[in-house]
C-alpha cells in the first residue's frame, strides 16, 4: 500500500487485512453496547425489548461513565469499529452525552435506531458530529402496518420523515426491514419507499427467539418459508452449497475472536443472541472478560448430527440463533433442520 | 506544515490508521490508512514542521538517500492536500 490512503472501512484490502490479523491474534475491533433493552416501540417478535420493570428485576442499565470506563478499555485493547444499539438508543436521556464523549475517542461508530425519536432537535447536534453510518429498521409502509407491528400509531410518518432529515445531514445511512407476517403484505412497498427515498434497504425474515427475559413470541409472528410452493423457485439457479463449509460453525461467526457484545447490564458475550457464555465487564474488568470469553468460546459445544447431515451446505447454524432456538448451541431444533431441508429442496428441485 | 487537528493515529495489531473524531467526521468520512512510514511521517505531521525537519527525521530513522525521503514526503502531502487535511 501507499503511505496513506483514505478509507471508508469496509471491502478494502486494508480493512479485510485488519480482520484477518484481529481473527489471528484475538483483537476485539469490532464492539457493540446494548445501551437499554428499553424502547419506545413494543414490537410483538421483538428478542431484546424489556420493560423497565422487567429491568429492574434483572438489574440496572449501566452509566455513561461505565460505558465510557469500558470503551476506554476496548479501545487499548484494539476497539475500531463500536456499534450502538438497543432496543431504542435515544429513549436514554443521557445519550448524547455518550455519545459525544464516544465520539472523541477514536472509533468508526455506527447507530442503530428505529428512527422515531429522531426529529430536529437531535439532527442539530447530530448533523455537528455524524456517525460513520446509522441504520433504521424499517417496520411497514404505513402508519397502519407500523401499528400492526410495533403498537405506534403514527410510526412511519415520523421515520419517513427522520430519514428525509438524515440524508439531508448527509450522513451514511442504511435501512433494514424486518419482515414478519404483520407487514409481510407490504415488502414490496417497503422496497418502492426506500427507492423513492435513494436509500439503500434490504430486508430479512429472520426471526431470534427472545433471549434474556423477552417475553415477545417470536414464533407466532414468524414468516415460515417452508409453507411457501416450490413452484415459486423453479427458476432459481442451482448450486451445490450456498454457505462455505467450515469444521466448526464459529468460523463462519464475524464475531468469533475479533467482536463482542456488551449487555445493557454489563456482560461481555459473543453476540445479542448467545447468552452463555456472559462475563460480567464490571467485576473481571474487560482484559479478562475478553480472554475468559474466547476460552468460554473453545468450549461450545456443536450439535452432533449437523457433521453428517445432508442439507449442511444449505444451514446456516449461526452458533447464537441454534442457542435461542434451543437452549444450546449443540442441539438444533427440529423446525431449524426442516428449514434446511427446504432449502436444499429448492436449490436441488426436489 | 501540519495535519489538521482532529484525528487520533491508532495501532491495532500490526496496522496504522488516524481516525477522525468529532466534527472533523464532517470532512472525512472513515479512516486514513497508513503503514509505518505513514504513521511516521504522520506522527511528525501533528505538530508544525518545516518539509527540511521532516526529511530530516525520515533519514534519521530509515536507511534512504534524501531524494527518496523528500519524494515520500511530497507524496504523502499531496495526498493529503487533495482530501482537504492538510493544515497551513
């Protein structure tokens, strides 16, 4: 490379380099804080949203000065990229102050939000010190949908309009649909409404059980693609796998030995949707939270009968979705082998 | 000559990198990547300098004739003219 160059962080040579020695040498660059599990939205297949009574039984959301005493930590440790996230980052009435002080500290930050609560006065400031990126999930295309969804009457006007003010601040910026059967009818509009905006939108179908005390019936509300006629994919090309084959499902895990999550409530785990294993940042510290974690991670345990299955190129077996599904990352549920099932059906045209 | 200010020149593992902060994220959006001689020079670059005290820092630390280091030296300010950080 040239002495200098000028980056924007992703699918360079330089930033895939960095991933390759943070995965050698175990350095945690990429963090992400769950600042609350609080949010303004009560989304039904929500997995993280809690109540704040539901909180207090659990503990307490950490202060801007731990979460700064933490970032601190990380970013000697070899932190770069920190993704803020929830439930809904701005419902904390000290988030700009955080946010602020995170700002000066030498990270490349994303945000996520559901964009409701972001309106002109939160634009002043954030339009001042910009994100690297921020990202809206995108819940409907209407005020009706957005209801269905997420119990908020007037939630897509305020987006819509949170999202005219973000482009206008010229600030990176992503949408990302969660697809459930309450606004399953309106992905295609989803999709016209973020062309319409010049913004980029993907969507998923994905679904994560609750984890951690959510009580959202995720299931109820899924979108179950093993219902859908294989005649609808006749004409998708054919392919002999569709995911890499690793020895072990952690390698195929952005996360696994160069990212972490850190809880609302401080604990240190791999990602939002693996809870065990969870080491407490406040008590070990985060040098040793961090190296107890990729111990505790040698240890996981696989499901047995995914080494021999059939539809293993067509199975994700993301180690934290086989863990909420099941109860552990070495059981999968028999609904999970079904999906595979149906997608190597569909890939081989039986 | 020096850098703008609002920058913090990282080391993670073997890599270099100056990361804007606050609103200078307003004029460059991610990062500079830079390899050693980079972050060198850079690292000189955050405080006022003359172009004849930075070769001359460059030839003390790397084994290269002056026509090399001064090279080196105009090629990275030129770079970072064209993306608007160098400073007066």
């Amino acid at each position: 490379m040239s002495d200098c160059d000028f980056l924007a962080g992703t699918l360079d040579h330089f930033t895939e380099e960095l991933k390759e020695i943070a995965r050698r040498d175990a350095i945690p660059v990429n963090g992400i804080f769950e600042l609350t599990a609080r949010c303004n939205f009560d989304c039904r297949m929500c997995y993280v949203h809690l109540t704040p009574d539901e909180i207090r039984k659990q503990g307490r959301e950490l202060t801007n000065a731990e979460w700064l005493a933490i970032a601190e930590k990380a970013r000697e440790r070899g932190m770069l990229e920190l993704t803020l996230t929830g439930g809904e980052i701005f419902v904390r009435r000290d988030f700009r102050e955080l946010y602020t002080e995170l700002k000066q500290m030498g990270f490349l930050i994303n945000l996520m939000s559901n964009g409701y609560l972001v309106d002109e006065r939160v634009m002043e400031w954030l339009a001042e010190d910009p994100p690297y990126a921020m990202r809206f999930t995108l819940y409907g295309a209407s005020n009706e949908t957005y209801r269905a969804v997420t119990g908020i009457p007037d939630g897509f006007d305020r987006v819509s309009h949170a999202i005219d003010l973000v482009k206008e601040a010229d600030i990176p910026f992503y949408l990302m649909g969660l697809i459930i059967k309450e606004n399953n009818a309106d992905l295609l509009k989803m999709y016209e409404f973020a062309r319409e905006k010049k913004v980029y939108f993907r969507h998923s179908i994905a679904l994560v059980p609750p984890v951690r005390g959510a009580k959202q019936d995720a299931a109820a509300h899924r979108v179950d693609f093993t219902k859908f006629p294989k005649e609808a994919f006749k004409d998708l090309p054919k392919a002999e796998r569709i995911y890499r084959h690793h020895p072990r499902q952690l390698l195929d895990c952005a996360h696994y030995r160069r990212g972490f999550v850190v809880t609302w409530n401080g604990k240190m785990q791999l990602c939002s949707f693996l809870s065990d294993p969870a080491e407490d940042v406040r008590e070990l510290g985060f040098d040793r939270a961090w190296e107890k974690l990729l111990s505790d991670l040698e240890q996981l345990p696989e499901p047995e009968k995914c080494g021999t299955c059939r539809y293993e190129g067509f199975c994700r077996r993301c180690p934290g979705v086989l863990a909420a599904e099941s109860g552990s990352t070495g059981r999968v549920t028999d609904s999970y082998c079904r999906q595979a099932e149906f997608v190597y059906g569909i890939y081989h045209n039986e | 000559m020096k850098v703008k200010s609002g920058f913090i020149l990282r080391k993670i593992g073997s890599k270099y990198m100056a990361v804007p902060v606050g609103e200078r994220t307003r004029d460059v959006h991610g990062m500079v990547a830079l390899n050693e001689t980079g972050a060198f020079i850079w690292q000189l670059l955050e405080e006022d300098r003359t172009g004849e005290e930075v070769i001359e820092k460059i030839l003390e630390e790397y084994d290269v004739d002056r026509e090399t280091a001064a090279g080196a030296l105009a090629r990275f300010k030129a770079k970072l003219a064209e993306e608007g950080v160098l400073g007066e």
